[in-house]
C-alpha cells in the first residue's frame, strides 16, 4: 500500500489503520482487496470525506490519497507529509505536530 497525503486546514481528526488491503479510516473499514491490478475505483464510490482521488491498483500495490487535517500553522511535516510506502499492518502513525522535533 502506497498512501500519499493532501493536507487541508480542518479541525477533524484523522485515525488511520491498515490490514492487508484493507484501510480503516477513523472507524470506517475500507476493503480494497476486490481491486484489480490496474484497476481505478473513483473516491465518490467509496463515499469516504478523507479518500481525495481515485485508488488504484499498480504492479500489485494499492495507491490512495487521503486528505491530512491540520489546525492553523501547521509545521513543515505536517503541511509537506511524507508518503506512507508499504506501511506495516496496526495503527499508523500520521504527521502531526506532536511528532514534531
């Protein structure tokens, strides 16, 4: 799995876990493993606020873009994340200002 960020001002919260192919995002359990490699599923027909474009399956991987709340002034981690390639399964750990050094 390939997550990209898009990061946006808003005081929402974002949790974020993985199973195999499978994203939960903030409860919401998000099953991708239907996806076909080189297929495009469009973000409206997965109906969640936080997937910004289409998800794609690539050379076996999924690609997803998910929106990256942050509050006011955000840091530079945080306005210019990192891509999350290949993260391992459980809980992920987001760009927010308390990881921040």
């Amino acid at each position: 799995m390939h997550i990209s960020f898009s990061p946006i001002r808003r005081d929402e919260p974002l949790i974020l876990a993985r199973s195999a192919d499978t994203i939960i995002i903030n409860d919401d359990v998000v099953d991708l493993s239907a996806l076909h490699d080189g297929a495009t599923l469009p973000a409206s027909a997965i109906g969640n606020a936080f997937i910004s474009e289409d998800v794609q399956r690539i050379d076996g991987i999924i690609h997803l873009t998910l929106l990256l709340p942050h509050g006011p002034d955000p840091s530079t981690k945080v306005a210019f994340p990192a891509d999350l390639i290949d993260p391992p399964d459980g809980r992920l750990m987001l760009p927010n200002e308390t990881t921040e050094a």
